[in-house]
C-alpha cells in the first residue's frame, strides 16, 4: 500500500517512508491510496481475537511493507498487560445518565493515562524499524508540539529509543499542573522539553514551520539527522487509533451489547481531529458507523464548521478545563477533507493555503452534504462540563475527566435533539486523576480545595475512592529536570542548541 500528500497526489512514498517523514515536503499529509476493506469473515475472525490480535491484522493491511514478524515485535512490545493495566488495553465500560446509555471505550490505561498512550507506546516501534527501511543510519528528531497528553506519552514512548532525540514543546499557560509535571520530570537521555509564550497552534504552526524550512533540514541532514513527527500529522499516530474502533465494536458484539452488523455511532471529545478521524477512517474498511458525533469546548471551531461548511479560526481562544481540546486549527481535518473532495490534492491545497493566509475557508457544497449527513457538531462550556462529570459521578458513581465530560454532554444534546438511540461508543480520553482540581470542583463542589496538586489528588481519591493511577502517584515529590521557556519566534534556534548543532 503507498500514501499521497494531501496537497501534492505525485508525491507517493511507502508506508515506512510516511512514518519516518512524518510529514510531507510540501506540508501535506500523508494519507493511504486506498483503504482495505473488510467483510463479513473477517469481522468474524477478528470478534474471536483479542486486542493484540486484532492490531496485528489491521498493520498488516496498511504496513504491506513490514514483514509480519516486525509488526508482531511492534504489536506485542507495545501494548503488554504491565504497560496497560490488563489484557484488553481498550476496555469497554457500560454505564447510563439518565435514560441514555453510555457505552464508554476506556483509551487511557496507558502508562501517562491519556488515550494518546494507545498510539505512542507503538509509535517509536514503528519508527525505528521505518527508519531502518528507508533511512538507514540517520538519527530521527523527534519535535512536538503538545496541548498537554501528546508531549508527555510521546517523552515516554521514545525515552532512551536509540537512534531517536525527542523535543516537546507545550503552551506555558496551557496545560494542567499534573501535564506539567509529568512532562518536566520526563527522564531519559534523549529527551527536552521547552514551554513555549503562546498557545497550542502557536507550537504547533511553529513545528511545522521548522519541519518545512529547508536550511534547518540541510542543516540536520549533514548531522546525520532528520526530523520526524509524533504528532497525529505522522500516519503511524493515526493508524493505531483505527484499531480501537474496530476493537470496541468487536467487544461490544461479545458482550452482548449489540448484534454483529448492527450500526453504531461514534461520539468524539476532538481537538486536532485525529481520534475522530480514525474512527471514520474505520467506516471506511467496513466498520458500520452512522453518525460520528464531534465534541468540541468553547473552542468551537469545528462545530461551527460542521454546521456551515466554514472554518474560520478568527476566533477568541479560551483557555478551558479540557486544554488537550483547546485548538482552533484542528490539523486531521486535512486528512478528511482531501478525502470528502475526491482525494483533490488541488482542492486541499487551495482551502489550507487560505487558512494559513486568511484564516478562512468554506468547502464545496457536495463536501458541506456529505458533512451534514456524516457528522454531528457540538460543544459545551466549562459550567456544563463539570455539571456532566457530577451528574455521572452521584447517579451512577462513574468518574470521567473533562475531556470525556464534554463528549457526553454533547452526546446528551444529540440524543435529545434527535432522538437517536443508535448504540453509541463514546471515547474517553484521559483518567480524571490528571485533572483533579476541575474534576474534584464537580464532584465536591462545596469544599475548600487543598493547595497542591497531590494534595487534591488524595483529596480526589477520598472523595471518589477511585484508584490512583500508579504512574501518576509515583510522580509525588518527584523534581523537575526542565524548565526552559522560549518565544515562538526562536523554537528554531532552541531546537539547533538543543541539538548542538547551531
Ligand atoms: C489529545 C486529546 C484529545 C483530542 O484528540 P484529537 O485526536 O486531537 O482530536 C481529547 N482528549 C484528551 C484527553 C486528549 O489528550
């Protein structure tokens, strides 16, 4: 199978060349030719597996130029019992609030407790033995820019991979204390981690920026080095992410929850719009999706775009509870639009051309149809956010993170407006423990909150008595090793420095 930029169709490259790039010369994405599709026997085949098992057959669809022994050192490497807390690293929970049922696919047993843990644990895996593939003897850089979970599963994922150096940067007033401190208490060898003085899409257009500036690149090259993504730009981010819709679905029929063929929705708390997209790139090998339900926060661009077919990211920015959401430049939106216009490279080109001048775009009319008929936009605030997540919690002693809160808020108003009843795998993106304040404010919102952030775990865990994830008890007292804050205007020169290249 060979991949496209989404903003130049003859640029074609293999799987592990899309995986070692990250992402394309012309600042296209990467995205596969053509999708595998399955039928009825290999859906059935895949219901008698288990997580690792079904992981196996969907790289090997997409990674034709992996061997199938490599994608089984990657498959079992990344996803063991000690790393997830148990065999199935995805786990389904089945609660309800009110008359509607809940259908919660658990994605953050992972070692920093974040869904991103289910693609960065195999990620450098993947990398390593691309690299090898395509460029071999070069050392991969490894820049993120992060809104908070990226930065700190990719650190762990890659710490001390050898032929790899990682550099994350985050928004300095952007992430959660908790996301914070796990980042920089980060240990490993090849490791850095810088703040940078703006937000998310300040990092991340100015990631991209250095990935694309030739001198920087000509520069790495005569080190023997060349950059790579593991932001959910790099393909090997996404292809992971399918796996778990797939999987849920399969749990969700051996469970007795739903009929094999049975149609389900999928409800998405989305920021960069990768986890979404997963789940539609899914729909497109077989999985039977029937609407997928965008959750956004006050930073509602997308749900702005689902209703009119405009993206207009000349918007305020706020800063919420649910800061891995807080994007106004949703970068997977790319990837889905290159498909919904015909895989126009052209067309994609010209609408990603006019968000990086203007800010602005609006999509042909078949495109805004086919959004209209597919998705289903909608947000809710912080107030609401924390009404979900204490309504969840008293009437059915389940707790969720923000994140989660806001898809089943945005899941409620769906229901209501709709009345669809269509089962529905809601995502849950992160463990409440890495946002204890906001968290512990809905549940206990009569208290005086502790000072410091363990204390308002520990205070969390009495109220809730929800375990700890060890992880984040084991960062207790733990000191910092970074500490560096840059403009954004000089990522370029920190990222030479951190490098010794200058
Ligand atoms: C990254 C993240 C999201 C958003 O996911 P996207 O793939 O960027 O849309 C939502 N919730 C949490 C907790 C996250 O870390």
């Amino acid at each position: 199978m060979l991949y496209n930029s989404t903003q130049n169709a003859s640029e074609v490259v293999s799987a592990a060349q899309a995986i070692a790039q990250g992402i394309s010369k012309d600042g296209g994405l990467f995205v596969p030719q053509e999708f595998p599709k399955y039928d009825e026997a290999t859906f059935q085949a895949l219901l008698k597996q288990d997580y690792k098992g079904r992981a196996k057959k969907v790289f090997s669809d997409f990674l034709t130029d992996f061997t199938a022994e490599e994608i089984d050192e990657c498959v079992e490497k990344a996803y063991t019992a000690a790393k997830f807390g148990g065999e199935n690293p995805a786990p389904m929970a089945y609660t309800q609030l009110g008359d509607t049922k809940l259908n919660i696919l658990e994605l953050w047993h992972g070692p920093t407790c974040a869904f991103k843990d289910m693609a960065l644990q195999i990620l450098p895996h993947l990398l390593t033995k691309s690299l090898k593939k395509t460029y071999d003897g070069k050392d991969a850089v490894i820049l993120v820019a992060t809104s908070g979970d990226t930065g700190k599963a990719a650190l762990e994922g890659f710490k001390d991979v050898d032929h790899t150096k990682i550099i994350v940067f985050y928004p300095v007033d952007g992430v959660s204390p908790m996301q914070k401190h796990q980042m920089n208490t980060q240990e490993g060898n090849n490791v850095t981690v810088c703040a940078i003085k703006g937000n998310f899409d300040d990092a991340q257009t100015g990631v991209k920026k250095i990935f694309t500036t030739p001198e920087i690149a000509e520069k790495l090259a005569e080190n023997n080095m060349l950059f790579s993504s593991a932001n959910s730009i790099n393909w090997g981010r996404l292809l992971p992410q399918i796996v778990y819709y797939i999987s849920a679905y399969c749990d969700m029929v051996n469970d007795g929850k739903i009929a094999f063929g049975d149609k389900i929705n999928v409800v998405v708390p989305t920021g960069n719009f990768g986890n979404i997209l997963a789940s539609y790139y899914a729909s497109l090998m077989g999985l039977p999706v029937a609407k997928f339900i965008c959750a956004s926060n006050a930073n509602n661009v997308l749900t702005d775009f689902i209703n009119t077919g405009v993206y207009d990211k000349n918007r305020h920015f706020y800063t919420t509870m649910s800061p891995s959401m807080d994007i106004l430049v949703s970068s997977n939106l790319e990837r889905l639009l290159y498909k919904l216009a015909g895989n126009s490279d052209t067309t994609t080109h010209e609408w990603m051309t006019a968000l990086k001048t203007i800010g602005k775009y609006e999509v042909s009319d078949e495109v805004k149809a086919v959004i209209h008929d597919k998705f289903f936009g909608g947000f809710c605030d912080d107030e609401k956010t924390q009404d979900t997540i204490r309504r969840l919690f008293r009437q059915e002693g389940y707790l969720c993170d923000t994140h989660t809160a806001v898809a089943v808020n945005v899941y409620e108003q769906y229901v209501e407006k709709t009345g669809d009843t269509t089962p529905s795998i809601i995502a849950s993106t992160a463990s409440p423990y890495k946002f204890s304040k906001s968290v512990l404010e809905a549940v206990a919102p009569d208290s005086v909150l502790p000072e410091t952030e363990f204390d308002m775990v520990d205070m969390l865990n009495d109220v809730t008595h929800m375990p700890v994830p060890a992880p984040l008890a084991g960062l207790k007292g733990k000191t910092a090793r970074f500490s560096d804050v840059t403009e954004v205007d000089a990522m370029p020169k920190y990222v030479l420095s951190a490098l010794n290249i200058e």
